[in-house]
C-alpha cells in the first residue's frame, strides 16, 4: 500500500481523527506481530472513512471481498444500524481463526458472516441479490471479475467501493509487460469508466478509491 499524501500530512490527519474503539486497536496491532503484509490492513484513516460511509449510508446488506484480518469489516459494522449484516470472503483460510476471534468480540458478531474462499466462486453462491454497500479488496487480477458478479447483486443506487485503483501511481507510469496487477487496475478503471451502468468518481484518498453507484 502507498500514501499519496506526505507522511507528515497523513500524520497529522490521524492527530486530528477520531480514535477507534479498543477492539480495533488490538486487531491492527496483532496484525503487525502476527502478519507478514500488515500494510494491507485499512488503518485507523481508512477505517473512520468506511465507518462514515456506513453511518451516511446506513446500510443493511453490506459485501466485501478481501477481509484480510477484518479491519476494514469491523469498521463497516461500527457505522452500520444494528439490524445491518456484512458478508465478507476471504480466500485465505490460514486468517480463519484470527478473523473470526476479532468477529466474536464486536458487538454484534451476529451481523458478520465470514465466508472462506475464492470471492469467485462464492458471490454467485450468495443468496442476497440487494446490497446496498460493496468493498472491492482482494485480488487486483480479479477486480473486473468481482466486479462483473458484484454489479448484478447490487440494488439501484448502491455503493461499490474499490480499493488502491491508483496502485502506488502505477496507473499513470509506464506499465511494465509483466506488471499484471497494474495492467488489470488500469483495465478496471476504464471498464468502470464507460460503463453505462454506474456513475464513479475516482477518489485520490491513500492508494486511490473508486466510488461506483449502480444506477
Ligand atoms: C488488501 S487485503 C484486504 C484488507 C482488508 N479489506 C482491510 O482493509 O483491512 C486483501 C485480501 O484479499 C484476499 N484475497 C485475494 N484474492 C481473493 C479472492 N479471490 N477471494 C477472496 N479473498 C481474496 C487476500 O488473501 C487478502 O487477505
């Protein structure tokens, strides 16, 4: 992951955010002792911004592919009306026990279902054809595949947000042959671009959030 803004500016925008509750602190800080890429976790001004969006959207059916250690999916259900539910896919079942350890402290561990496995394979398995909010986090190979099953299972008006479309400003160099990741950002990035379907705005807020409404 990589900050667009100076390390001074961001730290200042941390001084002056909000702290998250206690649960949350523990996650990020056994996820830097127990994880080999704990970068990849959302983090205290990421986190705030998806309990925000939460709290403005108030949403009741929430997706999200790529859990990692649940920061970003704790800080969902921190924003979301009790009688809200997540699901999130993980394909890596070694976070299983980790995950749900933090899932089962939250406040409502009832509102989560942690699915295990390829996001691929799971959505067109998923019953719920109406979410409101979706986070596109996983895979960067996947992000228009996801987003192909996503889209269909959105309902009118709701939210897909994807994660690090500016991929550490890949996006706007010269892209190396073999650089598949960010040949496959910049392909989704255009794909939601002229789509027909989806109004977007592409947020440069730490490695770039694409905001896409089903519309
Ligand atoms: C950037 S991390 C997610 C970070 C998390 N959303 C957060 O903000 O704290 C990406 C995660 O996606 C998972 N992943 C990658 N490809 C996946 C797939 N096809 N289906 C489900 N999970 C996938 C990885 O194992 C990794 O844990």
């Amino acid at each position: 992951m990589f900050d667009l803004i100076a390390e001074n500016i961001e730290d200042y925008c941390k001084v002056h955010t909000s702290d998250p509750d206690v649960l949350l602190y523990q996650l990020w800080r056994e996820t830097h002792l127990k994880t080999m890429n704990p970068r990849m976790a959302s983090g205290k001004l990421q986190g705030m911004f998806l309990t925000f969006i939460a709290k403005m959207m108030q949403p009741q059916k929430v997706l999200e592919i790529g859990t990692f250690t649940g920061y970003s999916t704790l800080s969902f259900a921190a924003g979301m009306p009790a009688s809200g539910h997540i699901d999130t896919i993980e394909s890596n079942a070694e976070l299983e026990d980790f995950i749900l350890k933090y899932f089962q402290h939250s406040p409502c561990p009832e509102n989560i279902t942690l699915h295990i496995g390829n996001a691929l394979n799971i959505i067109p398995q998923l019953a719920a054809s109406d979410y409101d909010l979706a986070f596109i986090d996983a895979d960067k190979e996947e992000y228009a595949a996801c987003y192909e099953l996503i889209l269909p299972k959105m309902r009118k008006g709701g939210i897909i947000l994807a994660d690090n479309v500016l991929w550490n400003t890949k996006v706007v160099e010269e892209v190396a042959h073999n650089d598949k990741d960010t040949k496959a950002i910049v392909a989704f990035n255009k794909k939601v671009q002229i789509d027909p379907r989806v109004r977007n705005m592409l947020l440069p807020f730490r490695d770039g959030m694409m905001l896409i409404e089903k519309l």
